[in-house]
C-alpha cells in the first residue's frame, strides 16, 4: 500500500496557470524518479524526428508514453503487444496531461515472445539464413578457438575447463555481455571482429542459461546475420538442451550447452588415441593383405627359359614365312592368270573383226536384195512425171519417162 503523501499547498495559496504546472511537474518527477508498468501498447506512431509516441493501458486506465530517438528498441514494437516499460513520470503542461519518458522497454510474458520469435524466424529463414547449403563443417584439429561470451560468467569458464580437459588450444576471447540492451551488439560485434581479423579456426558464442527474457539477445537480427555471414565455422551453445534462440538455426552447429560446444569443437586425447590405434590396424591389415596377393601373383608367374623363348620366336618366324608363301605364291598365279588371258587377247580380237565382217556382208546382200533395182528385175516399171516424182494414179499426171530394168525411155 502506497503512502499518501502530505499536502503542502495552502488553501489561501493562489499560483499562475503556468506556475502550477511547473509545481505539479516537479511534484511528479520528484516523486517517480524512475517507474514500471505493464501494459498493452496501442497507438503508436513516430515522428519525423524519429521519437515515437505511443499509449500503455489495461482495462481500466491508459498512460501516455514517449520514447526518445536513440533509446534502444530492442524489437519491433506492435500494437496489442504487452510490454514492461521502465522509465519516468512527467507532465507536458502544454496539453495538462501525464506521460512516461521511457529509458527501457521489454517484452511482457513468454507467449508475446515466442510470437515475436515465431514471425522472426520465418521471415530470416525466408531470406535463406537458415539453408543447410550455407553451413560449414568444423575444423578436425582446431589450433585456435575464438570465444564470444562474458569473460565473467560460468560458460566461459564452463568452455575452459572442458577444453583443457580434452585438447590443447590457444583460447581468444571477445568479451562481450550477453544479457540487457547492449549484448545483442557486443555479440554480432564480437563474430564480426573474428571473421574480419582472422585470427582463429573456430568461434563459439555462448552463454549460460536462463530465462527465456534472458536469452533474447542471442535471437536478434544483428545477431543472426552475423553468424549467417560468418565466413569461420561458427558453433553456437546458449542456454540449456531446451532452449533454441535464433542464432541457433544460423549456426553451423548448435550445442545444447556451452560445454557441450566445447566438446564439439575439439576431440579428446583419448578419442584420438583410440583413432589412430584404429587406423594402425586398418593399415597394417591391408598393407598383410596387398602383401599376400603380391606373393601369389610372383608365385603364378612362369618364367621361361632363354632357349625356350629364342625356340617360340623362331617357330613364329617359320609360321611367318609360311603364310607369306602362300600370299605370295596366290599373287603369282593370279598374275600368270591375267597374263595368260592378255596374250590370247589378238585371238579373241580377229574372231570377234571376222564375225563383224560377215554381219557387215550379210547386211550387204539384204540392202542390195531390198533395193528397187532388184524389184525392176521382175517386170516392174517406174513412171515419173515432168518433175520426175513418181507417178502412181492415173490421175497424178502427164507421164514423162519409164524406167525399165536395163534402161530410161522418154515420152
């Protein structure tokens, strides 16, 4: 319950408008120096300036509430979201009414988080920040390994531990908060300052549990970014086994716990030991192996005698020179057997000009034995007219002459 405070205004007191309201400003300020409250946000705008002014309310009331340009927002403020604001109360006589100058402004309730967390992630994962083709394998024997994390905190000395346990490396840390307003930055900015120095093989980002408030730096888009356009594989271990902030899905690997990142990035001496034992007998069973086969393969090789090899050479060169034999003594025959047809060729010639002169002879007798001579031979006249052409009708004209056989006699 919230003492009522003593009046000190007289009754008989009179003040200016303008005096009044200075009063009752300082009497505000004086009395909430710093204030929280929980609410609905609603109205909200901002000005050209880049403040924003917005309203907090419940079901019964509803306060004005102005956040200055540069105050860290550290997510995107909606309508109907519940929030705490901290800050504090003031009055602006202008327009006699009361207001909160916010300093700080935080999620209210895990289900108005997970919401805002849900909607990121779709739309990071829409950009392609969480694709499989982006991540990168982890180095096998990491020399150096880059540590973004509180210096003062259990997970760096959670990581310490556990790699001076299983593996000798050199440790960088980038000391970085990872709670509050600011930690979001000093992370990205810490994976930034890696990749840009390349000092180290590996970065784990850690952090140790809590509440789900707690871990939101680790799921803010400058964060995620950072670690999505990590060009060093980047191992991310926040929280517990349960908790998945964003930076998770933009990781190359996500640890369940700091120590758990720790373990992934390097092997143990005596994983390595057993390793090598395992790859010792790998290699000499088949290196036995190669050597058994090598000694059967010498052993099914039959080496011949020098005689025997000059004998089987000189046994191709015979069969050689027997079926150059035959090739040869075929082209010879072949040969005399053209000859022989070319120099009966003058033969061949004169019976085939003698056949051609009786057909030429033959032909002779059946040209002159056809010939009109022959047919006035018979008894048969030729009758030509003055023009001599051949008179055949009686209409045809006034013969002229009649050949006979043996001569021409004129009319």
């Amino acid at each position: 319950m919230m003492e009522k405070p003593q009046p000190f205004v007289q009754p008989d007191m009179v003040f200016s408008v303008s005096d009044a309201s200075a009063l009752l400003k300082k009497v505000v300020e004086t009395a909430f120096p710093t204030i929280r409250v929980r609410g609905e946000l609603s109205q909200i705008t901002r000005a050209t300036s880049g403040h924003m002014y917005m309203t907090i309310k419940d079901a019964n009331a509803a306060i004005s509430v102005i956040i200055w340009r540069g105050t860290p927002v550290p997510f995107k403020i909606e309508d109907g979201m519940e929030v705490i604001i901290t800050g504090r109360f003031t009055t602006y006589p202008a327009r006699s009414n009361y207001q909160i100058i916010a300093s700080e402004i935080e999620m209210a309730g895990v289900g108005a988080i997970l919401k805002m967390l849900e909607e990121r992630k779709r739309k990071l994962a829409a950009e392609g920040l969480f694709d499989n083709a982006r991540k990168k394998p982890l180095p096998r024997f990491p020399q150096r390994i880059g540590i973004v994390t509180s210096p003062t905190g259990a997970a760096f000395q959670d990581i310490q531990n556990r790699l001076r346990e299983r593996f000798p490396v050199t440790i960088v840390l980038y000391p970085a908060t990872v709670q509050g307003t600011t930690a979001a930055a000093e992370v990205a900015a810490g994976i930034e300052y890696f990749n840009r120095v390349k000092n180290v093989d590996v970065i784990i980002v850690a952090r140790g549990g809590g509440a789900l408030e707690d871990l939101l730096p680790f799921s803010e888009e400058i964060v995620v970014r950072a670690a999505a356009a990590s060009e060093i594989p980047l191992v991310s271990g926040v929280g517990h086994e349960p908790d998945w902030m964003l930076i998770d899905y933009a990781a190359d690997v996500r640890a369940p716990t700091p120590t758990g990142a720790a373990e992934i990035v390097v092997p143990t001496k005596l994983s390595l030991i057993q390793e090598l034992d395992n790859l010792w007998h790998r290699l000499s069973g088949n290196f036995a192996t190669r050597l058994v086969n090598a000694k059967s393969r010498m052993e099914s090789i039959v080496i011949k005698s020098p005689h025997q090899m000059v004998m089987e050479r000189m046994q191709r060169l015979d069969d050689i020179a027997r079926t150059m034999d035959i090739i040869i003594n075929g082209k010879i025959v072949a040969t005399h057997q053209k000859i022989t047809l070319v120099s009966q060729f003058p033969n061949i010639l004169a019976n085939k000009i003698a056949i051609l002169n009786q057909s030429v002879a033959h032909m002779g007798h059946m040209l002159s034995s056809l010939g009109y001579k022959n047919v006035l031979q018979r008894g048969y006249a030729i009758v030509r007219g003055a023009d001599n052409k051949i008179i055949s009708r009686t209409d045809s004209g006034t013969p002229a002459t009649i050949e006979f056989a043996d001569g021409i006699v004129h009319l």
